[in-house]
C-alpha cells in the first residue's frame, strides 16, 4: 500500500484502533498469500515478511515510547512478540520455520483489536 494511499484510507477510519486493524489485515493477507504460494514465490514472501516486520517494529517502537498509554505489561508482551516475529521470519526465509505461526499471531492481535474473544 503507498503512503498516499494510506493516508488516504487512514482519514476514513473512525479510530487509531481501526488503522491498526486494518494494517494486521493487510499484512496478515500479505503472509496467507505467501504461504499458499511456498517458497516458489520468493519475492512475494520477502516482500509479506518485510511488511509484517515493518508493522511490528512499528508497534514495538510506539510500546517503548514514554507516552504509550497501554499498560507496562501489555507494552512489554508486544515487544517480546515483535522479538519473536523478527526471528521468526528469519527463520522462514532460510526455510526452517513456517508461515502459519505468524498469520496466527496476527490474526490473534485482529482478534484483540477487534473485541473478539480468543478462539
């Protein structure tokens, strides 16, 4: 998505809770159409993995912020998660990992965001 795009899609959105919502959607899309694909499309996977760590570096860098106002707890959970999601992806692109423990992650969190109660 460009940034003129989301910008775009960000003024239509009634809460920060939605953006982040609908940017885990985005990235979690990006991640299930890599994983249907496997490894033959490299670029697309590189490219869904790179997205998905951009979003989680994103939230890992506004949970260390003095002025996030989430609980110190929550804000150190998503950080070691955002640890994990990096590893992780490592781990997928030299073909020792799987895709699909990082679509749960986020669809966990779209879970969260959203009210839903975990499955």
């Amino acid at each position: 998505m460009s940034h003129s795009a989301y910008q775009k899609t960000q003024a239509k959105i009634a809460s920060p809770r939605d953006a982040e919502y609908l940017a885990f959607s985005h990235a979690t899309r990006g991640l299930i159409e890599a994983a249907k694909a496997g490894h033959e499309d490299l670029k697309g996977l590189v490219a869904a993995l790179h997205f998905n760590r951009q979003l989680w570096g994103a939230l890992a860098s506004d949970c260390a912020s003095t002025d996030n106002q989430l609980p110190e707890t929550l804000r150190a959970q998503i950080i070691s998660l955002s640890r994990w999601v990096n590893a992780h992806s490592t781990a997928v692109m030299r073909k020792t990992e799987e895709v699909e423990p990082l679509i749960e992650i986020n669809r966990m969190m779209m879970d969260g965001l959203s009210g839903k109660a975990p499955a």
